[in-house]
C-alpha cells in the first residue's frame, strides 16, 4: 500500500484536499529526470509537499494530470521546477574558491592573454539561481583587474533553468540582508542603497548577461576562461553528470578553469582534465594541448 501526502483541508472556503501517493511521486521523479534530466533528490515528504502546493497553484486535480502535461509542455516542466529546485545561494557562498579565483586564477588569465595580446576574458556562471554568484563574480574580476579594467573587455554569461530566478537576477536587487557579510568599501564602490535594498551598479551589471538554459540540453556558447559551475552537479544522474562534464569541457578555452561547488568532484568521464590544489580548494583545467598527459577524472 502506498503512503500519500495532504495539502489543505476540505470544507467551506478552504483549500482542496490533494493527496499524492509515493508511486506517483517515483513516476514524477523519473519522468523529470527523462525530461529535464534533473535529479529530484529531496525528501520524499518535502517532495509530496512541494508537488501538492504545486498541484493547488496550478489547479490541477492529479499528479496524473500533471504527468500528462509534463509529457507535453516543456514550459510546464519549467514551471515544475522553479517550485521544486532549491536555489540556495549568496554572494562569494564558497570564499575559498573565491579567494583563488581572485589571487590565482584572473592573475595567470591576465598576465598570458596579455602576452598573446589579448584583453579580453569570457566567463560562464551555470546554475546562477538569483544572480549572487554572477555578481560575486564580477565583483572579484572588477577588484582584481580594477588598474586595468578599462582596457580590457570582460563578458560574464550567467544561466539557469528558472526564469523567475534569472528575473530577479537581471534587477540586480537585493535586500540589506544578502549583502550585509560583504565588505562595506565593496557595497560602497559597487552598489546604490534604495531604501532597504541595494542595486548593482552600471560598471557592475553591464558586465553580465543572464540567460535561460538547461544544462542538460546541448548548447554551444562559445569558449571560456573560466566556468562557474558550483552545486549543480547533485541535482543530475550520473550518466548527466558525465555528459556535463563532457560538455564544460568544450567549453573553455585550452588552458581554461573550472570551479566546482565545496566537495563535488567530477565523473569520470571521456575528457581530460588536470586537478589543482590550491589551500583546501581543488579546481580543475583543460589541459593547453589535447596531447597533454593528465589523470582523467
């Protein structure tokens, strides 16, 4: 016999009562992991929840309903997952990669593109959820390039499956709450108080483009310095997992880094990378030549 999770009560003026059986939330898990390819790991009972407020929003009588549109409508899928993925974030959420990226990374970025008279850097954040990590981004390469900035042409490209995440990123909005950690020169330089929120600046905005993509579906964007790809491997099965990696390989330039969220490792996969290991981080490269002996991850 099945379980099943409640939303509402039933009577007079009250919410519908949805009950949703645990078959019918396997049946769900596995059909979004066909569709969208994302891996719906949470809690069977935060699950239920989550697919019954769903169920009321969208007022549908079944998940069997909700299945047959599934099967249908990739924007209903797409709405499915606004409500269910978790978007936790904040701005430099992980210091330490951070902290490498602005003292290790841009500085061996600057100083070759520089000798093959080059200035410019492309940089992909995947999984952007509300637009911290893209900000936190263009913050770090804005301090650590800010004597030269001017002549150098700095695109950060910053995508996620969510619309209403990436609509609330491109406002680059956010309470006094999201930014209190950060240092008070860094608000200053950077953003404009409205009342009790702060606004990203022009010189901090214009560096960022947001766009909607899954990252299961293949896309190519063109090749990158660096690739921001941070608490997103978790949310995909394993054989996505590999396909990910195969594709952020293909993405970056020969030379290129990409960073990892704190413990995620890649698949192995049949794409090489190089491992290195900087204080407790470990970020990972694209070797510069395709010949170029590196232990396979």
């Amino acid at each position: 016999m099945n379980a099943g999770f409640n939303l509402g009560r039933t009577g007079k003026g009250q919410k519908t009562l949805h009950l949703v059986l645990e078959h019918e939330l396997s049946e769900l898990r596995l059909l979004m992991e066909r569709q969208a390819g994302v891996l719906l790991n949470c809690p069977q009972e935060v699950f239920g929840a989550k697919v019954s407020a769903y169920l009321q929003s969208r007022r549908l009588s079944s998940v069997a309903d909700l299945i047959g549109r599934l099967q249908t409508s990739d924007a209903e899928c797409e709405r499915l997952l606004e409500q269910i993925l978790d978007g936790e974030t904040g701005f430099f959420r992980h210091p330490v990669a951070f902290e490498v990226f602005e003292k290790e990374i841009l500085p061996e970025l600057r100083v070759r593109k520089a000798g093959e008279g080059t200035q410019s850097l492309r940089i992909l954040s995947a999984g952007c959820s509300t637009g911290e990590e893209a900000y936190s981004i263009g913050l770090a390469v804005c301090e650590a390039m800010k004597e030269a900035a001017g002549s150098w042409t700095i695109h950060i490209l910053a995508s996620d499956v969510r619309q209403d995440a990436l609509t609330f990123a491109e406002r680059g909005l956010y309470p006094h709450a999201a930014l209190a950690a950060l240092p008070r020169p860094l608000v200053q330089n950077y953003f404009a108080k409205l009342d009790q929120h702060f606004l990203a600046k022009p010189r901090l905005r214009n560096l960022i483009t947001f766009t909607q993509m899954n990252l299961v579906r293949p896309a190519y964007l063109g090749r990158f310095d660096c690739i921001f790809c941070m608490d997103v491997l978790p949310h995909f099965s394993s054989a996505q997992r590999v396909a990910l990696a195969q594709r952020l390989h293909l993405y970056l330039e020969p030379g290129g880094y990409l960073l990892l969220g704190d413990g995620e490792k890649l698949p192995a996969a049949d794409v090489t990378f190089q491992s290195e290991s900087h204080q407790s981080f470990t970020l990972y490269r694209k070797p510069f030549a395709a010949a170029a002996r590196a232990a396979k991850f």
